[in-house]
C-alpha cells in the first residue's frame, strides 16, 4: 500500500497518533511485514546507469503535487482484505492510498 501525499508538510499530531494505533492493529492482526515513511521529492536523488556512464540528477523522476510519502508492506488473503486494510489505512494517515500486489 502507497501513501499519496499532496500537501507540503507533515502529518499532524493526530494522524501520526492514528497511524501508530493502525500500525500495532496491523502487527497484531498478522498482517504487517514492513512500513516506512519516504523523504520529501525535493531530497530525492535519481541514478540512471543505462548507457555507458551513471547519470546522477538531483530532485524526483518526475514534477508533481502529488507524491509517494511512505507505504506498508502487507500480507492480506486476498483482494477483499486488502480493499479494507487500504480504506483503513487511508482514514488513519488522512491521505490517499494505492495498492498493488507483488509480482
């Protein structure tokens, strides 16, 4: 599950509180196997060694409001677990989330 930040600041207090509450639910539950929040686009770092020679260029691979702030790694049972957990997860850091399975 990917957290969609579009605001430039931090999560408050209180969705940091919730997150906390989220989290333990998850490692209670079974369902958690690893999360963690991401630094803002502006102290990312982009390597890019296709061709002959590494490519380093400072800032995200792409400009936009929106961005990935963080994410949980999961195991849920199917589809319909997942669609919870991402709903719930979303009410608690008060953003967006994307879910995707692991190939």
């Amino acid at each position: 599950m990917s957290v969609i930040q579009d605001r430039p600041e931090l999560g408050t207090e209180q969705e940091q509180a919730a997150i906390d509450v989220f989290n333990a639910r998850l490692q209670e539950q079974g369902h958690w196997i690893f999360a963690g929040g991401l630094g803002f686009p502006d102290t990312a770092t982009v390597v890019d060694n296709r061709g002959g020679e590494a490519l380093v260029t400072d800032g995200p691979f792409v400009e936009s409001k929106e961005f990935l702030a963080g994410f949980w790694i999961l195991e849920a049972a199917d589809l319909d677990v997942a669609l919870a957990l991402a709903a719930e997860g979303s009410k608690a850091c008060n953003r967006r989330i994307e879910i995707r399975p692991f190939l």
